[in-house]
C-alpha cells in the first residue's frame, strides 16, 4: 500500500491534534475512570477529521479512517493512549450501517451530529448470554403502531454511559434467527432506557463500558436502519470494519518492541548491554518479523 502526501498530511496533523488536547489529560482521565466524550469528540470534529473519511454523508468507513489515521508506524489510529476503543466506538463500530444503510434523514438525525462530535454513539449488540454468538440475542423489539417497542438488555457497552444514542440490534420477527433482526437508533435519553452499571475493566479505565436495560422503550419505526429483518446482515457488515480498525490498532505494538529494544541497549548486565545476548536480539527481531507481517495483511485487507 503506498501513502500519498494528503496521508501523511493527515497523519501529521492528526498526532499534532491528540498531542495537544488528548494526550496530556490522559493520566488524570484514567484515575478519574472516565474521559469528556463529547468534549473530545467535538474538538474532534470541529478540526474536521471525521469529516475527511465523509463522501457526501456516506461514509468511506474503516479503509478511509485506517488510510489517513495510519497504523502504529509513528502515531497510529487516532493515536490516543488507553481509549481508543471509545473514538473506534464512534467512527468505526456504531456508524458504519447507519451511513451505508440508513435513510437519508435517518443520517442527518444521527450520523451527521455524530460526525461533527454533538452527539456520542454507542453500539448494542452483545448480551449477558450471547457475546460471540449474536444470532443468540434475546432483546426484542415489538410493533405497536408505527413504534417499536424494546424491552432486553445490552452489556459490554463502550461509551454506554455517555452515549447519545445507540446503534441496537434487537429481535424485530419470529423467522430464522439470522433473518429476524434489525438495527434500530435509539436514543439514550428515551424513557425506560437505563445505565445498570459502570464495568470495572483490567484497563483503558477512562473508556466508559456499561450494561444497559430497556424497559418497554418506545422509538418510531423510521429509526430503523435500512431493511427489517436484514440487522444481523447489516451488523455482520459492520464488523468487517471494526475488525479492520482492531487489526490496524493491533499493530501499534510495534512501538512496545522498539521501546523494549532501546532500553534493552541501554540497560546493563554482565558487562554488557542487555541487547547483545544473542537470544534477546533474536527474539526481539522475530517480534518485528511479526508486527510486519500484520501490518503488510492489514494493508492488504484495506485495499481489498
């Protein structure tokens, strides 16, 4: 894959931002175990950023993010220290079926704020008893009218309690449990919706993760995205992309060997530097032989 100039313009630009406004604040955010989402997110998309991955309200999801955010060569994907899982959330896990799929007012309700950064976005689709297996869900989305009407629960919410709005996946027939469901905005301040609990995590503490209940949530059957009874389609789609942003973050880890190189050189031991017994260098390189090999696959999926 070969970076033009408008790339690296963007890649420059976008590490200059995080370094500024993001990175600084990350200690005291990650004590506090919450970061200003909408603070961050809005001074994201008053710098344009989001925008950039935008084709006329349609977005160029994940291959376009990955393109100008990079990987972990240098800053990374929106290279911001333990949360950026919340900014992946945003722009690259809860919007990609609303911009594909969704209507166009649909869009201008709610991905259009989600781009400039007013609105937080959220995705729903894992359960306390379907994580992996998300043909399995149980939350249900009822007609009544021209209402849906939800009643479940989502669990391993990233931006669950900041979050504007959610990207649902619920049980909207009673076909084939691969063709029966739908994904659905709703917005988070709607009655009967309600934040169980804020998760405690191993790490990324600033980044939000909650368990979330709705309680006979009513929401107007136009917030449904794209097709009923296509959700679980839409959503399989979506993963595709999430799973690129992932692959590209994933190689970041390219920065922890090099660091590990540098302080092996200088650290001493018998003598001599760390670096130089044999075993150590060759380890470290074989880690690097790795890291590339992921990276060479991640550009290979973005072209495709």
């Amino acid at each position: 894959m070969l970076f033009t100039h408008e790339h690296e313009e963007l890649q420059r630009q976008l590490k200059k931002f995080i370094d500024a406004e993001i990175n600084p604040h990350v200690d005291e955010w990650e004590e506090a175990g919450i970061f200003p989402a909408h603070e961050v997110f809005k001074k994201n998309g008053a710098a344009r950023f989001p925008r950039r991955v935008q084709a006329r309200g349609v977005r160029r999801a994940g291959p376009g993010l990955f393109l100008f955010g990079r990987d972990g060569r240098g800053a990374g994907p929106y290279p911001v220290r333990r949360h950026p899982m919340a900014i992946g959330v945003q722009t690259d896990m809860a919007t990609p079926a609303l911009a594909r799929f969704g209507s166009d007012a649909l869009r201008r309700e709610f991905l259009a704020p989600s781009i400039a950064g007013d609105f937080v976005a959220c995705l729903g689709v894992s359960e306390v008893g379907a994580g992996s297996d998300v043909a399995s869900i149980k939350t249900a989305a009822r007609k009544d009218g021209d209402d849906y009407v939800i009643n479940g629960g989502k669990m391993w919410t990233t931006n669950g309690t900041q979050a504007d709005w959610m990207c649902l996946l619920a049980n909207t027939g009673s076909g084939a449990a691969h063709k029966n469901k739908s994904l659905i905005c709703v917005p988070m301040n709607t009655k009967g919706v309600s934040v169980a609990r804020k998760l405690k995590k191993l790490g990324m503490w600033s980044s939000d993760t909650a368990q979330i209940f709705f309680d006979d949530v009513r929401v107007p059957q136009r917030y449904r995205i794209g097709e009923e009874g296509m959700g679980f389609t839409y959503q399989m789609l979506q993963f595709q992309e999430e799973r690129l942003w992932a692959a590209a973050r994933s190689s970041s880890i390219g920065r922890l060997i090099d660091e590990t190189a540098k302080y092996a050189r200088e650290r001493m031991a018998f003598g001599r530097p760390i670096l130089d017994n044999q075993y150590v260098h060759f380890r470290l390189a074989e880690l690097k032989t790795e890291v590339e090999c992921l990276r060479s696959l991640v550009y290979r999926a973005t072209e495709l």
